[in-house]
C-alpha cells in the first residue's frame, strides 16, 4: 500500500509539473510577443517609411518564440506522457 501511494504521488506531480510548465510558457510567450508588437508600433510610428523592414523583423522575431513556445509544450506533454 505505501509503495502504491509514493507511486500515486510522484505521477501526480509529474503531471502537475507539466501542466504547470505548458502554462508558463505559454504565458511567456503571450507576453513576449506581445513586447514584440508593441516595439514595432512604436518604431513605425516614429519612423513610417521603415514599415516594411519592422513587420519583416517582427514576423521573424514572433515565429521564433511560437516555435520555441511549440517545442516547450511538446516536451511539457511528452515528460507527462512518459510518467
């Protein structure tokens, strides 16, 4: 009965951890984007004709953290899946 419930406990916080971990990088990466568009707002308006080269850099800048974002969260369900 005892090894059962260290078992228990040990599965539970693997998948608590793992929420806990999808979540927070999830909200990272919400936030940092979000810097992201508001920096490139903020350069547009002061500089109008750098449009182009801001979105181009912005684009770059939020699919690199969503990839990062998506590779975080994979590795968040497979140590969920594993335990």
């Amino acid at each position: 009965m005892l090894a059962t419930l260290a078992e228990l406990t040990n599965t539970a916080f693997a998948y608590i951890s793992a929420g806990v971990g999808a979540g927070l990088v999830t909200i990272g990466a919400g936030i940092g984007i979000g810097s992201i568009a508001s920096k490139a707002m903020e350069g547009i308006a002061r500089q109008p004709e750098a449009t182009g080269k801001i979105q181009t850099a912005m684009i770059i800048s939020a699919a690199l953290i969503e990839g990062i974002d998506l590779l975080c969260s994979v590795i968040c369900l497979l140590l969920n899946l594993k335990s």
